[in-house]
C-alpha cells in the first residue's frame, strides 16, 4: 500500500508539474505577444528610416521624412497595440464573423452581407486618388510588416484563433476602408425609427405615436403608415445587429479669441459611442517635414480623424439628421424577383453571398437589390410565407460614389476656413456637425449627403412603387448650415438641433433635447476668459438640467406619505448634480425610471422596453394635455399623483433591496459604472474577468460628461454603458498644450501596461498633452530600411 501511494503521489506530482510547465509555457507565448518597442528593426517598406517613440502611457511619436512612411509606422504601431480589434472590425465589415464565433456571428454577417459594404469598401480604393491610395497601401503595409517581423504570438486572442484553425490574413487597404461605412450605419438611425414606428402602429393610434415620440408635437401632423406584416417588422428588427444599432451623442463648443485667456480660439470635443474593450479611439502624435497629426485614430485607418495638424483644430458631433429610409417595395404576386415603379416593372439584381461558419459548414444567402437599395426584409422572411412588401434600405453610407475618406484626408492638411470648407464639400456619409478652430477664428459646417425627397414624411416608410417617397438628388453643400465668426464668439453642438424653423429645407425631426447645449452655453458665459483648463472641467460637468427641469413638476404632482416625505424634501433641496458619491442621482433616476412605466408601460405593452418617451412628453402627461393620466384621460384611470406615488414608492423599495435600507449608504456609483467588456474573451468563464473593467461613474444621460443609462435594461438599468470614449481640448496658441484623456489605455493587450492605465484618469478628467517630444520615461524603437 505505500509502494502505491507513493507511485500515485510520483504521479501525481509529474501531472502537476506538467500543467505548471505547460501553464508558464502558454503564459510565456501569449506574453511574447507585446510589441517591440525599443531597439532597430530592418524591414522593406520605408523609404528612410523612421522613428517610433512611445511615451510614458504608451502613445506613440511617430517622426517620418514623408508621408508614405509615416501611415507605415501607424500601420505598424496600431497592428503592435491593436491588431485583434482590427481583425474584429474587418471581419464585422466583411460579414465574416461566424468563421471565428460560429453561429453566434450569422445575425451580423448576414446583415452586413446583404448590405455589401466590404464590396462598397473595395470599390473606394479603386476610386482614391493617388496621392491617398499611396498612404492606404503604406499602411496595409506598415500592419504586414508588423506581422511579418513580430517574433511572439501576433495577440493573444489571435493564438486562440490559431488553435481552431483561423490564421491572420494580411491586411487589405480595403479592410480599412470599411470602417467608416460601419461608423456610418450606427450613426444614423432614420431607417431603424421607420420600422419601429410601422410596428408601434400594430397598437397605438398615428396620434398617440406623434405625442410619444416627436420633438415638435405642435408642429405638423406626422401620418404613419404600415409596411409590413407585424410579425415580419418585430423579425427584422431583431436581425439588426449591435454594431448597427444607432449610438447618437456628442460634444463640441469653440471659442474665439475673444472670449479665451489665450486670445487665441478653444476648441472642446468628446464624441460619445458606446463602451467597448479596448476603446474604439487610439491616440497618436505623427510628424512629418510637411506637417503634424495629433488626437484620435482609430486602430485600422491611416488618417487621423480628429484632432490638429499644428495650424487647425477640428472635431464632431452627430447631426442626428433624417438621412436614411426604407421603402416597401411592391413584389409581383406570381414573381419574387420582380417589383413595381413608377416606370412599371424592373426585376431585381441578385447576388449570392457564401457565409462560411465555424463547426457548422457554410450558408448561402440570396441578396435582392431594388432601386432603393439592398431588401432588408429577406433577413426575416420565412420559407413558405408570403413575401408581401420587400423592404429595401435607402442610406448614403451605400452610395458607390463615396468621397468621406478623401475629405478627411483633405482635412488633416487644411490650414485655413476655406480649406477645411473645401475638404467638407467632399464629406458624403454620415451627416456629421464638424468644427473648426484655427487662424482664421472658428467655425461648423453640417457636413455630409442629405436627401432631397419628393415628398417629405418623417418616420413613414415610402412606397416604392410610386414616386412620392423617392429621392431626387442631394441637397447642394451651400445650402447645408454652416456657421463663421459669429459675433457671440461661441459655437455650441450636443446633437441638438443646428437650424430653426425659418431653414428652408428638412433635415429631420430627431434632434436631441438641448439640454446639454444649454448647459455648456451657460457655464461657458460665467466667465469672460475661459482658460483650457474651464474646458476640461466643462467636460466634466455631472449637472442635469433635465433633472432640474422636470423634478419641480414631479414634485407638485406626488401624493406625499409619511414614507416618501424625508426624500421627497431632499429632491426639493438637490443641485441637480450626479456626482457618484450622492443619493440623490440614484433615487431621482429609479423614480424616473418607475414613473416612465406606470406612465406609459399600459399604452406600450410590447413596446414597454422599446420605445423610451422623451422629458418633454413626461412634462406634457404631467400637465395633463396628453391621453396619459391628465385630463384627456378615461375617468377609470389613476391621477398622475397617484401614479407618481406609487412610483416613487417603487423605487425607494427596489433601492433599499440593492442597497440597504440606510439611505445615507445609496450612492449612484454604486449602481451607475461604466463597463467595458472584451466581446469574445470577456463572456468566457473563468478568465472573463480579466477581460471586463468596470469603474464608477458620475453623470447620465442629459449631462455634458454623458453618463447614458439603458433604464429599459431590467439587468443593469443604470450602467453606464455611452459616452465620451475620448475628450479632447485644443489651444491653438499652442497647440503642444492640447489636452487629452481616453477610455482605458492605448493597448487591447491584458499582458499590457497600457491595457487599461488611463481609467482612473479619464474617470476623474485628468487629461495628458501630447507635445513635442514624449513625456518620459520614453520607450524609442527604429524601423529602417532594409536597404539602409
């Protein structure tokens, strides 16, 4: 019996060592996935030898004798921090998902593949000119060369991907080219509201629909219509993948020299998507004998997409615009691939795309195509049902004739208005607010394609078959908005709307309510000269007006009980600040949340986690001049009173469940924190966690420092999942004191320092500069010629 206990403690021992020894064999080859970064590299692509800095945070100084080489060195540089997040974007564009995730990428990959961007991608390279096809083929390049020369794992969800067969393909300037068709399909989202709207008509009135939803309920009548069969339109809606799903937000605010402490213009800029790991920005400062690119890339593209070039500033918002449509195609009973026009009948273009899937061998799928573009619908059909209406996509993200990529080429060499305004003419999708700070004094310009319609029907889905709904042109760059110089020496944009009612022409109805724009205007006039510094801490800003503007209402509504008087009188009292360490952001939003429900939820029914009724339609119902529990209400329905208690006492019990009955311990951090999540290796047990950062946050949904909550999510109501992945302040009396703060880090690599070393930082709006030279202890690597 010993002799065998000891043989099995032998083995067992030897097993253990084994898994030791193979466990710190694994941890040494995916740790071998850190890019070099000090040293000299000899390889064929630069024409000279160029120097790649990175600084004390990781981000890269790239200094180059051209052009050519310096979009190598930022291929290079983005394929040593980023290269799985590229591979990931490329493969969403290319509607090649499922080749690495199985079944679980067939929702995306069939709906980018009816689209056909990566094809649209393709199709741009051929049409760039010289000079930028050089800078696209440098960069492929720039990431091959990366790959070729990397003597570790590439990254390490890339080994994973090895162990199931999937290899590295090299890099395409046409991968890169696809990203800003993808940005364009989330940045916009009339087509998406049109189908929502035609299946809220399933079970509310036109009216009721106009009320709930529009910004301008005074204006004109808004007549909807129904496209499709119900069950058809709540399919199609689920076949609209995140990535297409619309993310509307943004900051920007720019002052003249007049109002500065510099005496030089300010320009502000934080773009607002929602969270991801790694972060979607990249910073970088790139240098050149003919100029100097400093601010945001983005892993994947060769351009810098805001930022300085040293004599302009420049940043976006999203223009919220109506831009895109979906129109009912009217198909032949006795033949699918034939549809009525106003010139009577065409047939549709069809192709067949081939979607490989891992473990599961291939699916074909058949794509129609009308005038109007790519039919959406066949993503939700079902064999053996009639077809009906063929909905197609009409979006300037399709247009083959595409000029985005060119335009911001462009504007990373402007130096004056006129050359920026030059470059904006060419901008083509999506409509974007674009601002402008530079020698010249400040500026915005509406930049982007806007459809001129026949006839104009917000949020109504067009017929196809007849002419009313089609599009005849796009509206002339002229006549876009534009502002320069105004004489308040402030320009202020938070996807609020950019003209008034005397515009002649429509460019939607969509706006965000301006409350952050009212609220940057207003802190922006406290002082006479405004320093870099009021900028970033104007960033920062966690006050809700929206808050302030609806909590009086609420207020003098409730029914007040022996249970709810201590709170309600410390709302009265609140500043309307959400810092994370306060109650009151906490209770005020988990009654918000209630009073939408008990508010609306009856009426909605399906819809109830759908469809989020605006602050302008609660204060209306609380007014009583809406059918919802005011005086156009039936007799057998509660007061608002009455329902505003019942929800205040909702929320005070679901608080003191999560949080514990002592109202002095609930803070809205504790349930408010920004979440970022690998989106493969952060849903694996176990070592998930390493891929999942979570940090707590101040702000919401209507603050400058954009904290946005999805209060229809019944798991995690009041994460903060939106906003502001990078801010940016620039100085144009220098533009080296620029300031600087981003979401996580610069590297996607766990093994990484700078995986998520900004965090904190960025949480607590401490911002960096990128200047000269790096900010030390600086890592310096060389790449040179091999012909050197």
């Amino acid at each position: 019996m010993r002799r065998l206990l000891k043989f099995a403690a032998v083995g067992l021992g030897a097993v253990l060592g084994l898994a030791v020894v193979v466990l710190a064999g694994a941890f040494l080859y995916l740790r071998s996935s850190l890019p070099e970064s000090e040293g000299e590299m000899r390889m064929a692509g630069p024409a000279a030898q160029i120097t790649l800095a990175r600084d004390v945070d990781g981000i890269p100084y790239i200094t180059a004798e051209s052009e050519r080489d310096a979009a190598f060195a930022l291929g290079f540089a983005h394929a040593g921090d980023r290269l799985f997040q590229m591979e990931l974007t490329r493969r969403l564009g290319a509607g090649r998902l499922a080749e690495i995730v199985g079944q679980r990428g067939l929702v995306s990959d069939r709906f980018m593949r009816t689209l056909g961007l990566y094809a649209l991608a393709e199709g741009n390279y051929q049409r760039l000119p010289p000079p930028l096809r050089a800078v696209f083929d440098a960069y492929a390049e720039g990431v091959n060369a990366y790959v070729a020369h990397h003597s570790g794992a590439l990254a390490p969800e890339l080994a994973v991907m090895g162990l199931i067969g999937v290899r590295f393909e090299p890099w395409r300037p046409a991968d890169s080219l696809v990203w800003g068709r993808l940005m364009g399909m989330s940045l916009t989202h009339g087509w998406r509201d049109q189908l929502l709207h035609a299946r809220l008509l399933q079970r509310l009135p036109a009216e009721q629909i106009r009320l709930l939803l529009d910004h301008q309920p005074d204006g004109p009548e808004v007549p909807l219509a129904e496209i499709a069969d119900p069950a058809l339109l709540e399919r199609l809606l689920a076949a609209i993948p995140e990535a297409a799903r619309p993310r509307l937000a943004s900051n920007i605010w720019i002052l003249a020299g007049t109002r500065t402490a510099t005496g030089k213009p300010l320009l502000a800029n934080d773009p607002h998507l929602g969270f991801q790991l790694p972060n979607l920005w990249y910073l970088a400062r790139i240098a050149t004998p003919e100029t100097t690119l400093v601010g945001s890339t983005v892993p994947g593209v060769p351009l810098m997409v805001l930022g300085h070039n040293g004599r302009i500033a420049w940043g976006m918002t999203t223009t919220s615009g109506d831009t895109s449509d979906v129109f009912a195609e009217e198909t032949l009973p006795d033949d699918a691939n034939a549809y009525r026009t106003p010139d009577g009948t065409k047939r549709f273009s069809v192709r067949e795309e081939v979607i490989h899937v891992r473990g599961g061998g291939e699916e074909h799928l058949r794509v129609r195509v009308s005038r109007h573009g790519p039919i959406i619908s066949d993503l939700a059909a079902r064999a053996g049902e009639p077809r009906g209406a063929a909905i197609a996509l009409a979006h300037p993200v399709l247009a083959e004739d595409d000029h985005s990529v060119e335009a911001i080429y462009r504007l990373n060499h402007a130096g004056t208005w006129e050359e920026f305004r030059a470059s904006m003419a060419l901008f083509d999708a999506p409509e974007q607010n674009v601002g402008y700070a530079g020698p010249d004094g400040i500026g915005l310009i509406v930049a982007g394609r806007v459809p001129v319609r026949r006839d104009v029907r917000p949020w109504q889905a067009a017929d196809g078959a007849g002419p009313g709904g089609d599009w005849i042109g796009w509206l002339a760059f002229d006549e876009l908005p534009m502002a320069q110089n105004p004489s308040s020496g402030r320009i202020v944009n938070a996807n609020n709307a950019v003209v008034d009612a005397s515009y002649p022409h429509y460019l939607g109805r969509d706006f965000d309510a301006p409350y952050r724009a009212r609220r940057i205007a207003a802190m922006l006039e406290k002082s006479e000269r405004v320093s870099t510094a009021d900028m970033a801490r104007l960033q920062m800003d966690a006050t809700s007006t929206m808050a302030l503007d609806v909590l009086p209402l609420m207020l003098s509504v409730v029914e007040r009980t022996p249970a709810t008087a201590g709170i309600l009188d410390r709302l009265a009292r609140w500043d309307g600040g959400l810092a994370r360490d306060r109650s009151e952001p906490l209770i005020f939003t988990a009654w918000w949340r209630r009073l939408l429900r008990r508010l609306y939820a009856e009426a909605l029914g399906e819809f109830a986690d759908e469809v989020t009724p605006l602050p302008a339609v609660v204060k209306r119902t609380l007014a009583g001049t809406t059918p919802w529990c005011g005086g156009q209400a039936p007799p057998e329905r509660a007061s608002c009173g009455r329902l505003a208690a019942q929800a205040l006492a909702e929320a005070i019990a679901e608080l003191g469940t999560a949080h514990g009955e002592d109202q002095e311990d609930w803070h809205w951090g504790d349930a408010h924190a920004a979440r970022f999540v690998h989106p493969i290796l952060g849903r694996l047990p176990v070592i998930g966690g390493f891929f999942r950062f979570h940090i707590a946050t101040s702000g919401d949904n209507w603050t400058v420092n954009r904290g946005t909550t999805r209060l229809n999510d019944p798991n995690d109501p009041y994460g903060h999942v939106h906003g502001a992945g990078v801010r940016a302040v620039y100085d144009l009396a220098d533009l080296d004191r620029s300031l600087f703060s981003m979401a996580l880090g610069e590297s996607g690599n766990p093994f990484s320092p700078h995986f998520a070393d900004m965090l904190t930082r960025w949480r607590n709006g401490v911002p960096v500069t990128i200047g000269r030279g790096p900010r030390q202890p600086a890592a310096v690597l060389r790449l040179i010629p091999s012909s050197q």
